[in-house]
C-alpha cells in the first residue's frame, strides 16, 4: 500500500511539475503587432499586413533591394 501511494505521489508530481514547464514556454515573450511596429523603427518598410486565419505575415517595402 505504501509502495502504491509513493507511486502516485510521484506520478502526480511529475505532472504538475510538466505542466508547468509546458506553460511557461507556451508563454511569448513578444507579441506579433509588437514586432511588426518594431519593423517601421528599424526598416524601410512601406506597410504590413497579419492574416489572423492562415497566420501569413505579408510586408511590404519600398526598395525590393531592402529584403
């Protein structure tokens, strides 16, 4: 009995402690809108465009050489 309840005291903790590790590298550091703000600041960018659906990041510039 005492073997059983050490088992599960050890599985149940090894959950807890993967969920946790698993929730706190889901978390981003940075968010999509922060980073493409970030573009104008550092490049030459003319516009950006984010699909919500697809995920598909579209940018556009002024000098194709720029890319």
């Amino acid at each position: 009995m005492c073997v059983k309840r050490k088992l599960a005291t050890l599985i149940i903790a090894s959950l807890i402690v993967m969920s946790l590790v698993f929730w706190y590298v889901q978390k981003e550091p940075y968010s999509t809108e922060r980073v493409l703000s970030s573009l104008f600041d550092n490049y030459d960018v003319n516009s950006t465009q984010m699909d919500g659906i697809d995920s598909i990041i579209w940018i556009d510039v002024f000098n194709k050489n720029d890319i």
